[in-house]
C-alpha cells in the first residue's frame, strides 16, 4: 500500500513538473526535482523490503537525511545480519578479536576521550554487527551498559540514554545531573550508533564529560574519520574495519550460508557465484542482500546470471537497489556541491583510478567547486576529496610522500550507487556501441568503448560535459560535426582520443572551462583558440606539439597550461613577447628559448604561478631565471632542466629562496648545491639529475626539515655516501641511480629513522651498502644488489 501512494505522488509531481518550471525559477525546479528523487529512492527502499518482514535484523531508530537539511526519523530495519543467526556471523570472531582488546583495555582515563574508541569502516562493512557481537560479551561485566542510535538533532538523546540504562526519567525534572551522578559511581560501557556530525560527539561529550571511572568504555560507529579521530584521544583506539575485511574465504562462506541454507554450492553455480561474490567486493551488506534474494529463487545457472548482470549493468534493478541502498544516509548528508562531485565518479570506467589532479580540474571545470577568499579553486577540490574519503565513500589507491591523495576510485558497490542516481541527473554512461539516449535532453554524457555513431541523431545541444574512453578513430569531418552540437560544453575531455588534428569546431565553444586533449596525436593549436574566453585549464600533455600560439597566453581566466612529455624530447616552445595572463598558475614544459631568443625574463610576469616547469636552460639563463622566480611568491612546485646532460645550471643568484617550493627538479650539470635550497623548509620532495657533484649533496639537504623524498640520478662523482646519525629525519623514499663511481653507501643508526624505500641501482661500481638490522626490518621496499647489503652491529 505505501509503495502505491508513493508510486501515486511521483505521477502527481511528474505531471505538474514541465507546468512549473515555466512558473519557477531554475533553484525551485530542482528542488522539486530533489523531492522527486526521494521518493524514488523510498519506492527503492519498499521494494526491496517487500516479503522480509520475516528477517530478524537489528532494529533501530535512524535518521534518514532528507533534501535541504530536514531530517525524518524513521524506524528501519537493518537485515544484514540476524541477532539470532549466529550461521550468518561468518568471520566475526576473527574481526571482533580487536575490538574487543580494546574495551577490555583498563587504564586510567585522563579526560573522556581516552575512553572512547571510534569504529570506522566503509557502508555495509559490518560496523554495528561486530560492535553488538562485543557489546553482548561484555555488558554483564560492566554495572550499566546502553545501546542508543543518535539522531542527527539529538532529539531526546537523555531520555533514550535513560531508557537503555532503566535510569528514572522524568520529563518535568532536570535529569541530566542524577544521571551524571549516577554514571560517577560506576563502570559503564555505552555504545552510539551512527554518529555523523561534531554536534552529535559534542552532545555526548558534554553529558558524560565528569563520569570518567576507569574501565569505563565508550564505543561509537561512524562513516566519518576526520569525526572518528576527533572524538578519541589516540588514533590507537581507532578499530578501522577496512583494514581487517572479510576474507575471501569467508565471504563466499557467508554467501553460500544464506543462498543454500548451509548446503553445498551446486557444481553447476560455482562460477556464477564466485563472480556473485568477487562484484560484492567482501560488503557483508551486499553479500547478504544479493543471498536474500537469490535465496527464494530456482538454483538455475539463467537466474544467478541474471541477478549478476543487474549488479554490472542495471543499477535500477531491485537487487542492486538493496545493495547501493547502504550509500543513501552518506550521500545525503553530503552538501549539494559535494553531492555533484561524488556522482561525477559515474564519468569514469568501472575500477577506473583516476588521479588527484585530473579529477579536481574536472570538478573545477563543471563549476562543482565554490570560491573562497584566500584560497584556490584547486585547493578547496581537494577539500572537498578529502571530505568524500573522510565520509568513506570514495577509496583512496595511492598518496604522495607528503600524504596527498595522489590516486582514488569508487567501489562497485558505490559506483553502483552512483549510477542509479546520475540518470535521474541527466548525467548519461553509454557503454556498449547498442545503448543510446533514448531522446533524453542529457547535460552530461560519457563514452565508454562506444563509438561515435551512436551518437547520430541525437539533441546534444544541452550537454555541458563530454568524456571519451576507447572507442573508433575521430576523422575531420566527424569531430567537426560532433563538437558543432555542443553549444553549451563547459567541460571537454578527449584524453586517449584517436585525434590527429584539433577540432576547429571546438574554439566556438565558449563556454567552454576545461580541455583536455592529453595522449591524442593532434601537433598544433590553432591561434583562434583565443575565441575560448572562458577557458581555465588546457592539458596538452603527451602529444607531438612542439609549438605554442602566444594567443594562449591571453586567455584571461586560464589557470593550468599543460604541454610536453617530462620523459621525452618534446618541448613546447613559446614566442618572445608573449602576453601575460595575470590568472596562470600552472605552466609546465616549456622551452626557455624559441629561436635562439629568450623567455626566460618574460616568466616573472606570470607572478601568480604555483607550479613552472622550464627545459633547456642555458647557463647565462640562470641569473634571469633566478630573478623571475623571486617574483613568485606563491610557488610551490619547480622543475628545472638544463639545454644538455653536460650543461650547468647557474642558479646561485637567487637573493630570496621560494619559501613555499614543496617539490624541486634540478636536471644539469650543478658545480654545487644552490645555498637557497638549504632555507626550503617546506620542500618534501627533490630530486637531481645529471648534476654529477664532486662533493656530497648530503650536506646540503640532510637538515631540510620536511623532506621525505630523494632522488638522486647520475648526481654525484664520488665513491663514498655516508648517512650521519639524526640526518633526514623525516625522509620516506630514497632513490639512488647512475652513480658510476659510487662504491659504498653507509647508513648509520639513528639516521633516515622513517625511511620505507630504499633503490639502489644502476651503480656499476657498488660493493657495499651498510644499513642497521633496525633499518632492514622497517624498510618495507629494497632494491639493492643483494651482496651488496652488509647489516652493522648497532
């Protein structure tokens, strides 16, 4: 009955739309389109409930986060695992072993955080399950114990508390103080489940800030790890249950407990089910919800195929709608620009690792990210990435030296998700050369291994961002004719396209932001790109262009320039005189010279620059280099090289080091070490080639306090490296190459005490490498000539 009313007002709210939005503005039409979308999401929620009144779950109260802030509480049940099932709790002893040495731990707390322990762990990881399972060994041995879901408002969280405890509660009494007092008498162990905000910890924390009796235990789930580490005292006490995951073993044991009721898995559905499993990604959440579901179902290979084709391809279809339904609460509490840049993930291939600075430029290009005084575009995109990884719903693959994420993706599962709601979005993932819009007015559309046919016909004139991923060769005629229907593009990105020349068509674009056209084979960029008035960031990365129209450096509100290929010969030249956009903060490679006429002195123009990347140097060029750089006051990444291997650079002149630089590339013959590198207190990263130094770099760099990578490539003459105690303190990575003359390397104790990484290699005169037993056993990569490796006694 409720799935019908619902059903009933989505008509009502579809018919009176196109009405509306002749009478509305565009905010109030897409708030209506929000209400739209809840109640999809509710008519998701019955179905995939309908028939499971019989499933023991763990029942609780939740606040289901609505559009605009308003919250609803609604009492819903939690069918992942049963109480009583003890069947279904398949590797939770092995994953509650942790927790629970926790919450046995006795020591004296100093304040209440020391107290708590926080677990965290992806959506459907199993958080509340392994917390009831300690929470039911250990309650008796406390004198009171509570389990209390919190609403995001805290509504009536005493009262709750209050009833968990059998505490007396009066409405028309001040409670709080008896309660406090009643707390301060005894060991307690208080679980709270689902806690989003710094509000919800700050109402806990102000109730039970004065009941700190040791042995006491405070356990509290979340999504949120910036919130998580926030609450406790020690990231010790933090239990991370991505990191102890269901192991294969188990999640097929798991699997294969709900769908055959412990009986053995048919030999006819073994490989359906394993690949049933391995696109669950261990979720116990998913495992379960795909088991209910194939549980009632003929144990025939067709319906196990088929519900593994939803999982892949219909994200719409019940089964899929139960698994991704796990996402709903955190993509709620999501602010609507942190809502637009999450689905944007849908842009991009299944198990697709996407880079830090390509993602961040896109959002930025879509218009995702929000200005703020006194900080980048840039930067506030990696706030808001750090945020999606913080609330875990998106994985990180791979960080910087520094700790930056350098790499991410999405789950399945949250992919999934993404894709169920991106369409009701107008956001469209073509994948197969058979799929089409279906007459759809699409602002977002993205190609994967389709080609471009499927595109014929079709109203691309609302579309404001394209991407390409495999697919059939571009000629002239068809780019040209494509690109002439994007009349309201803002985001263009044909990385990996098969382009062999520019697009005319696309400098009529302008409202265009972003473009790239990295790793296509297009050689020239026409000068009527200064058509693109708009545009803020153009990636020509590893293509065969070896010149640049200074047309491009007029673009007023161009941010990023990327040419060239840092492995290769290819260089962008620039033309003398060019025209200085006062908004450029990144340009890399470019050549210092174009027809034996410089550039160099030209650079300091561009004062607002982060990031300069500059080849073939020559020597009598460093002095001006120098000059320019002094009037880069924010830059923080420098990539220097110089015309030739046996060319020195001549960089000693700088009067006033750039004290934010964080990254250095220095690739030249160096007579020695610039004395200004020594004042980089923000560098983490340098790296040295061809410098070939007669005497030792360690000198210069080992009291750099923040460097946590090093990379020396034919940088040193000598035949003796000595580490000395307390140097590089703080380095990760070192990295020793082409050093030719190079006969020994010591490391003493108490020297690189952090170091993970350590490549030696290419050294053809290399005896002996000498390191402590304590720095063989904390290195976790050695690439060492092993009988080179002698261990010290310490």
């Amino acid at each position: 009955m409720a799935e019908i009313a619902v059903s009933g007002a989505i008509t009502v709210v579809s018919k009176v739309l196109p009405f509306l939005s002749k009478i509305c503005s565009d905010r109030d039409h897409r708030n209506i389109e929000e209400v739209r979308e809840w109640l999809d999401t509710m008519i998701a929620y019955l179905k995939d409930t309908e028939g499971r009144e019989d499933t023991a779950g763990l029942s609780s109260t939740e606040a289901i986060v609505l559009p605009h802030g308003r919250y609803q509480e609604k009492s819903i049940r939690d069918y992942t695992f049963s109480r009583n099932d003890h069947r279904a709790l398949v590797g939770i002893k092995r994953r509650e072993e942790a927790l629970l040495d926790r919450v046995l731990m006795g020591d004296q707390p100093r304040c209440l955080r020391d107290m708590v322990i926080p677990v965290i762990g992806d959506p459907g990881s199993g958080k509340s399950t392994v917390i009831h399972e300690v929470f039911e060994m250990v309650k008796d041995s406390f004198e009171c114990n509570a389990w209390v879901s919190v609403t995001p408002s805290c509504k009536d969280f005493l009262e709750k508390l209050c009833q968990e405890l059998e505490f007396p509660f009066d409405p028309g009494r001040y409670n709080k103080r008896s309660l406090q007092f009643h707390l301060q008498q005894k060991t307690y162990i208080l679980v709270f489940d689902g806690i989003w905000f710094e509000d919800q910890w700050k109402c806990i924390e102000k109730l039970l800030s004065c009941t700190k009796k040791q042995g006491s235990k405070i356990i509290i789930s979340t999504r949120n790890r910036n919130l998580a580490s926030y609450c406790t005292s020690s990231h010790d006490y933090i239990y991370d249950l991505n990191l102890n995951p269901l192991t294969r073993e188990e999640a097929w044991e798991l699997f294969c407990t709900k769908v055959f009721q412990g009986d053995k898995c048919p030999d006819h559905l073994v490989d359906w089910c394993e690949k049933i499993v391995i696109r669950c990604e261990k979720s116990p959440h998913a495992i379960v919800a795909v088991a209910n579901f194939l549980s009632n179902k003929p144990r025939i290979g067709t319906e196990f195929k088929n519900v593994l084709d939803s999982l892949e391809c219909e994200p719409g279809h019940p089964v899929s709608l139960s698994c991704y339904r796990i996402f709903s609460h955190s993509y709620y509490h999501l602010l609507p620009n942190l809502r637009s840049c999450f689905l944007y993930f849908c842009n991009f291939p299944e198990g697709h690792l996407v880079t830090r600075g390509r993602l961040i430029r896109q959002w930025i290009g879509c218009g995702f990210i929000e200005k703020r005084e006194c900080t980048t575009l840039e930067q506030m995109a990696y706030e808001y990435l750090d945020e999606l990884v913080q609330m875990s719903m998106v994985r990180v693959t791979s960080r910087d030296s520094d700790g930056r994420i350098r790499s991410c993706q999405v789950s399945n599962l949250a992919r999934g998700f993404i894709l169920s709601r991106s369409e009701k979005r107008n956001f469209n993932v073509l994948r197969s050369s058979s799929a089409s819009l279906g007459g759809k007015k699409t602002r977002g559309l993205s190609l994967h291994n389709c080609p471009l046919s499927i595109l014929q016909g079709t109203d691309l004139s609302y579309v404001r961002t394209f991407s390409m991923f495999g697919g059939d060769e571009f000629s002239k005629s068809r780019a040209n004719k494509l690109f002439k229907n994007f009349k309201l593009m803002k985001n263009l990105n044909l990385e990996n396209a098969a382009l062999k020349h520019f697009p005319k068509e696309v400098v009529n674009l302008t409202l265009l932001r972003h473009l790239s056209l990295r790793r296509t084979e297009i050689r020239s960029v026409p000068k009527s790109i200064n058509k693109l008035q708009n545009l803020e960031f153009l990636d020509l990365r590893n293509t065969p262009i070896t010149e640049l129209p200074k047309e491009i450096f007029g673009l007023p509100k161009l941010l990023c320039l990327f040419v060239g290929c840092p492995n290769a010969a290819v260089r962008a030249q620039v033309y003398p005189g060019i025209e200085c956009s006062t908004s450029l903060q990144k340009l890399s490679l470019i050549k210092a010279n174009y027809e034996e006429k410089s550039i160099v002195k030209e650079l300091g123009n561009f004062t607002d620059l982060r990031k300069l990347g500059i080849t073939e140097l020559k020597e009598i060029e460093g002095k001006d280099l120098c000059a320019s750089i002094e009037k880069m006051k924010h830059l923080s990444s420098l990539s220097v090289s110089s015309a030739s291997k046996e060319v020195y650079l001549d960089l000693k002149d700088m009067k006033e080091s750039p004290r934010l630089l964080q990254k250095l590339s220095l690739g030249g013959r160096l007579k020695e070490i610039p004395a200004w590198v020594g004042e980089l207190y923000n560098l983490y990263k340098i790296e040295l080639k061809w410098s070939k130094l007669q005497n030792s770099p360690l000198e210069a760099l080992h009291a750099l306090p923040s460097l946590k990578e090093l990379h020396l490539c034919a940088a040193y003459t000598g035949v003796f490296l000595e580490f000395i105690a307390q140097s590089f303190l703080e380095l990760r990575i070192l990295e020793i190459e082409q050093c030719d003359q190079l006969n020994q390397v010591v490391i003493l104790e108490q020297a690189l005490p952090k170091l993970q990484k350590l490549i030696i290699i290419n050294c053809h005169c290399l005896d002996m490498v000498h390191i402590t037993m304590n720095m063989r056993s904390q290195l976790e990569e050695v690439r060492v000539p092993q009988d080179c490796v002698r261990i010290m006694e310490e």
